[in-house]
C-alpha cells in the first residue's frame, strides 16, 4: 500500500472492532495483534517498530486498511515532529494512565502463571511509555503462549490492551 507511510495514523472501524470482539476467523494472529494494538494515537511507525518483522506489519496493516478493519485519520501533518514527540511523551496523563495498565497486566500474569509470573511482571512495571508497554505486552504474549497455550496468550493481550 503506497498511501501508508510511517506517519500515518490508524484506527479501528465498527468492523474492526466488531473482529476483535467476535474473534473473526478471518484474520490471522498477527493481524489480530496488529488490529488490537491500533488505538488512533499511534503512527503506523510507532505500531510497527515493536513487531519482529516492521515491513511485514506494516503490510499487514495495509491489508487491514484495504478490508475495512481500519481507516486512516486526517491529522495535519506536525511541523516539528521532533520537538512535538518529546513534549508528549513527557505529559502527565499518560503516565497517570499507564499505571493502572501495568497494575491491570501484572494481576493478569500472576493469575494466569502464578510465581512464574514474578520476572515477567518486574519487565512490565519497568515501562515507561504507552508504546513500550505495548511492545512489552506483545512480546510477553508470546511469552504465555509458549508456557501454557496459544489461546492463553492471547487471552493476556486482548485483556491487557483492552
């Protein structure tokens, strides 16, 4: 897809919001994970450069894009965006709500794994940033697929990004 550049921000449509809560059959894992993680707010580089494969997600999200599953908003484009990240990234709200999401997945962890959970958790209270807590939270995912189940993990990133 040509019109999606890095700085392209998605969100998710009715559809695609629709997929994630029927769990469509349709997508694939890594495009489910990609639809969960588009909130409105991030630029499809800041979605992509968490993933394993940055030019396949990004594809990926084309695709979703293309089926309807997201829509790109019109944002004017930042004048500066390098001064304008570090002011944001810096703002109290976020951080006010990143921590009742880190409490909300560390509860989940312990629930599912129980003392094995303990090293995960610390990884996940170390975040700092709205995107490094997604990244961590794809990435432990995995982790909680490999150790009980697929389902499972998915389970912990649907409820730890919802």
């Amino acid at each position: 897809m040509t019109d999606l550049d890095t700085h392209s921000v998605l969100r998710k449509t009715e559809a695609g919001v629709n997929a994630i809560k029927l769990r469509d059959r349709s997508l694939t894992p890594k495009a489910r994970m990609l639809l969960i993680v588009v909130d409105g707010q991030k630029s499809v580089g800041e979605l992509t450069k968490a993933m394993p494969s940055p030019d396949e997600a990004r594809q990926q999200l084309g695709e979703l894009l293309s089926a309807g599953f997201v829509e790109m908003l019109d944002l004017p484009k930042p004048v500066a965006p390098a001064a304008a990240s570090p002011a944001k990234a810096s703002a109290a709200p976020p951080v006010d709500e990143l921590t009742p999401m880190i409490r909300r997945a560390t509860h989940l962890l312990e629930d599912m794994l129980g003392p094995d959970s303990e090293a995960l958790c610390l990884q996940i209270e170390r975040c700092t940033s709205h995107a490094q807590f997604t990244a961590k939270i794809i990435e432990i995912s995995r982790i909680v697929a490999a150790m009980r189940n697929e389902k499972k993990g998915a389970e912990f990133l649907l409820a730890a990004t919802a």
